[in-house]
C-alpha cells in the first residue's frame, strides 16, 4: 500500500483521474443510471489494475540493481 500511495504522489493526475472517477461513479449511482456506474466502475478496475503493474515494475527493477562495492587498495 506504501509503494502505491508513493506512486500516485509521484504521478498526481494518475491519482486525480482515479479520484474523479470514484466521484463520477457515486454521482451516478445516486442518479440511479446503474449502466454508466457500472462502466466506470470498470474503468477504476482498469486503473487501478494499471497502478498495481506500475508498482510491481518499479519495485522489481530495484530489486534488479547490483550493489557497487568499493574498490579494493592494496596495503
């Protein structure tokens, strides 16, 4: 959950477009037009499946970095 909330920081308008998703979802909801929710509810499904694949290949790419040792000096 860490890695996701460091990544919607890092990526503002993912995170606004997700937010501005959830509310259109709700308003319609309360409009009784259950066929548009259901659509968007889809589209946040996508989204938020999108973020998790971000998150996985971010993380996975550092787990990939090799350690730099320092050189070795000869006494």
């Amino acid at each position: 959950m860490h890695d996701v909330t460091l990544y919607l920081i890092a990526n503002p308008l993912i995170g606004i477009g997700l937010g501005l998703l959830v509310l259109l979802c709700g308003y319609n909801l309360l409009r009784r037009q259950t066929r548009i929710a259901m659509g968007l509810w889809l589209i946040i499904v996508a989204v938020a499946f999108y973020v998790y694949v971000q998150v996985l290949n971010e993380s996975a790419e550092l787990d990939k970095t090799e350690m730099v040792t320092p050189p070795v000096t000869s006494p």
